[in-house]
C-alpha cells in the first residue's frame, strides 16, 4: 500500500470500478472531506446510533407539512449513512464482495440531491432525537459533498460567486453604491429626525467593524438607521469597511470550503481597519458563519457580537434612552432558526421589545423549539420553488402569527423578512407587517439636544466659511 494515500482515499481507490464518474467524484469528496474534517467521528458515531425511530418526525415542520416518509430527518439522514458504510467501513467492503449489494449510482445522488436540499436545515428535530443525531449537520456535510460534483443550486452558486469574485458583496453593490446610500440615510436623519447621526466608513482603531445583510442597504434602511441610532446615543466605536461590508456566507448552506472563505474575508477586512470585533447585524445565518470565526482564524480572530446582544447589553446598562410613548400595536417575535436553535441569542431581542412595546405577545411555540419561517437554509433564494416555501413550508408559521394577532412581526433576520413577507402575502394576511427589531426601536429613540441639529449655528457656520474661503480668493 502506497504510505501516501490516506486511510479513507484508499477504500475508493478499492470501488474505483464499481461506479460511474459522477459517483466516483462524490467518493474522493467524501474521503477528502473525513481526512481532513472531525465529520468522520460524528458520522462514525450517528451511524452506530441511528435507529430510525422516526421520533424526529413530530418535530419535523417539513414532514409535518408533506407527510411523505423521505422528510423524515432519520430516513434522509440514512441516505449519506448507506454511503458512508458501504464505501468507508471495512464491514461495509467485506458485505460488499460476498453480497454484491448496494451501488453508489447517479440516480442515487439525485435522490440524495433532492431530499437534502427540501430540508431548510432548521435542526429542530435533533431537540427530538433520543440518540442526540443532528440531522441538520447530515444535512449539511451531504450538501457539500454534492455540490463538490456539481449537484447544487444556482442561486446560490451565483451569490457566492459574486462574493468572492465579483465586486466582494452578494447583491454586488460597489463601494460607491455603498457610501452614496449611507449619505442618504445621514439626510434622512437630518428631514425626518432633525439629528446628525453618521454611518462612520474605513475608520481605523474602531472597536467594532460592522457587517449587516448587504440587502439591508437596498431593502432595510429603517433597520440600518436603527443600528446607528443606537450606535450614535451610546457613543459606540464602529465602522464600516468599505473592503468587505456583507455578513451573508451562502456557504453556509453548501460548503463549508466556500464558508471559510468568505469567514476568513470577514477577519481579514477587521484587521486592514484595525478593528477590535466583528460586528453582525440583524441576520441569522450571517451571525451562525460568523460564530466559525474561531473555527476556521484560530483562537486570536476577533470575537463576534451580533447587535442584538449589544444593544440589549447598552439597555441594561441605561445608554439607551427612551421617549415616554412606546409602540402601541400589537407586536409579536420570530426566532430565526439559525440565532436561536442553538439557545444563543433568546432573551436579548424580547428584553428589548418589553422595554419598547405596550402589547408584546409571543408565538407558540418559541425560543428554540419555534418554527422555521420555511425558508431556511438558503431555499429562501431559489424563487422557482416559492410556492413549496410558502404556501406549503410557510402555512405553520403563516398559522402561528394569525393566532398572536399581531399587526407586527419583528424577524431580525434579512432571510427570514424575505421569506415570511411571501408568506404573509400568499396567505392573505394583508394587514400584518415584517419589520427588524431596530426598526421599531428607531421609533421611540430620544436622542435628547446633543445631537441635534442647530439650524441656526449650522447656518452661521456656513457663511462664515463661504466669506472665509472667498476673502482668500481675492
């Protein structure tokens, strides 16, 4: 045996003739992948405990929702489990040539294709597991390991693509593009706040470098000039760097190869500014990449906050202050799946919404066992399957805020608002709203005398300068 090969390339190379090319490339990705990974110790130890007991099943929002036996988390999770132990354990290769049984073929790897890209990855049915199988990591490695022969779909290749080759950001915004919409928001400040608040660009020494959604400079102005506003009456040190200003990482939905790159991007924009922390705003899977950080940059990569946690910690702290008047309509949360599943960020965004809000309700249930807003995992993206997200995956979450009768749903996640304003529309729900949690909190902000604008100094000022630059010029 050549020493070179590594231990699992060399079951490969034994079923090289027993497959096809496409199947054949999905083996070497999968040996790649348990040689230089920790996936084979969980895949070694889900296969010797998965039961199939089909408990997961209740909690499943897909099953649930189609009733079909392939979204059963146990029953997808078996398809990679087959793979893994037929081609990758000794036992497997030994029942193999005495059996002559299971084959690794392409209409195999489109079965797989399309059970685990149905999956939004939510991982509420691990709560439910009683062997602790996280069927949403399965979900995970099975979708990078297709999309390393090619299996994956193009909306989000093409969002990837365009972070790491294009102009750097998903929605491939140019820099300019970026500064010119941060202007307008400072103007927005000044018509509609009368205050002078700024969006701070390239700034070095900051403490935080900040990296919202990129769609929040097209599609959220509100939740951006919430952030600032917060940032502004705390005296928060940040800025946004103008080399990287996207926390969305679609590799997090299909490759953990692309995920480090765009993770490692993000660390690399703090250390050009000299930051301190990486700053996400309100967007889950940005904030779950961005919790890799010390995965993949090693333990001297700047920590990670999202904004929910620091506002909520300026709350306590009593640097926010508020105007009497609070938000009076009825207001419930939805907990993204990628923030709260892993019990991260739960109390923050409703201590928040108690100290803004008169009429506060929430889902059932919640926290982490809340459901999923039924496009997660990236399928939010895939337009051609809108009517499977939201008429079909969407009904539970369309039910679960009908029942609140909230006119409000706060979703801080740039995914999530995408997602269930399509389902509020396909379910009728006309007269219920999506907004960020900053968004609100932009509403009953005080920002008191020292940030506003004096009209009559302003103008002052200027003439002074104007007669100054003009004495000069004669």
């Amino acid at each position: 045996m050549d020493d070179t090969r590594t231990k699992y390339s060399f079951y490969v190379e034994r079923s090289a003739l027993e497959v096809t090319d496409r199947p054949q490339k999905f083996l070497a990705a999968f040996a790649a992948v348990l040689d230089h990974s920790s996936y084979g110790l969980a895949l070694e130890l889900y296969t010797r405990l998965s039961t199939k007991c089909s408990r997961c099943a209740a909690a499943c929002q897909l099953y649930q929702s189609t009733e079909e036996n392939r979204d059963i988390p146990c029953q997808r999770s078996e398809l990679l489990f087959r793979v893994y132990r037929r081609y990758f354990t000794r036992t497997g290769l030994l029942k193999a040539r005495l059996t002559n049984g299971f084959t690794l073929t392409d209409d195999y790897l489109d079965e797989m294709a399309e059970a685990f890209y149905r999956c939004t990855a939510c991982r509420r049915c691990k709560l439910t597991c009683p062997m602790g199988v996280d069927h949403g990591l399965v979900t995970h490695l099975a979708r990078w390991l297709l999309a390393e022969v090619g299996v994956v779909p193009k909306a989000l290749v093409v969002a990837t693509r365009e972070q790491l080759e294009g102009v750097g950001n998903t929605s491939a915004i140019p820099p300019n593009a970026l500064k010119n919409t941060c202007e307008f928001l400072e103007e927005e400040f000044q018509d509609d706040y009368g205050v002078n608040i700024k969006f701070p660009i390239d700034v070095k020494g900051a403490e935080y470098v900040f990296f919202p959604a990129v769609s929040d400079y097209l599609l959220e102005p509100d939740t951006l000039m919430g952030n600032a506003a917060v940032m502004a009456v705390t005296g928060g040190s940040w800025t946004i760097g103008t080399g990287n200003y996207d926390g969305i990482n679609y590799g997090l939905f299909y490759s953990d190869r692309l995920m480090e790159r765009i993770v490692q991007n993000e660390v690399a924009e703090v250390r050009r500014l000299e930051g301190q922390k990486v700053l996400i705003g309100e967007c889950g899977h940005a904030t779950r990449s961005a919790w890799f950080i010390p995965t993949f940059c090693g333990p001297e990569a700047p920590p990670v906050v999202n904004f929910l946690q620091y506002t909520a910690e300026q709350l306590r702290r009593g640097n926010i202050p508020l105007k009497p008047d609070r938000i009076t309509e009825r207001v419930t949360y939805h907990d993204p799946c990628n923030i709260a599943r892993s019990a991260r960020i739960l109390e923050e965004p409703r201590e928040i919404l108690r100290a803004i809000c008169t009429d506060f309700v929430e889902m059932t249930p919640n926290r982490t066992e809340n459901f999923c807003c039924g496009g997660g995992g990236g399928t939010v993206s895939i337009d051609e399957i809108r009517s499977f997200r939201t008429e079909l995956m969407g009904k539970r979450k369309a039910d679960q805020i009908r029942a609140t009768g909230a006119s409000l749903v706060v979703a801080p996640c740039a995914n999530c608002k995408k997602q269930l304003k399509e389902v509020l529309e396909d379910h009728h729900l006309d007269d219920v709203e999506v907004v960020g949690l900053h968004d609100l909190l932009l509403k009953v902000i005080d920002f008191g005398d020292e940030l506003k604008i004096d009209t009559g100094s302003t103008d002052e000022s200027s003439t002074a300068e104007e007669h100054s630059e003009q004495s000069g010029g004669d």
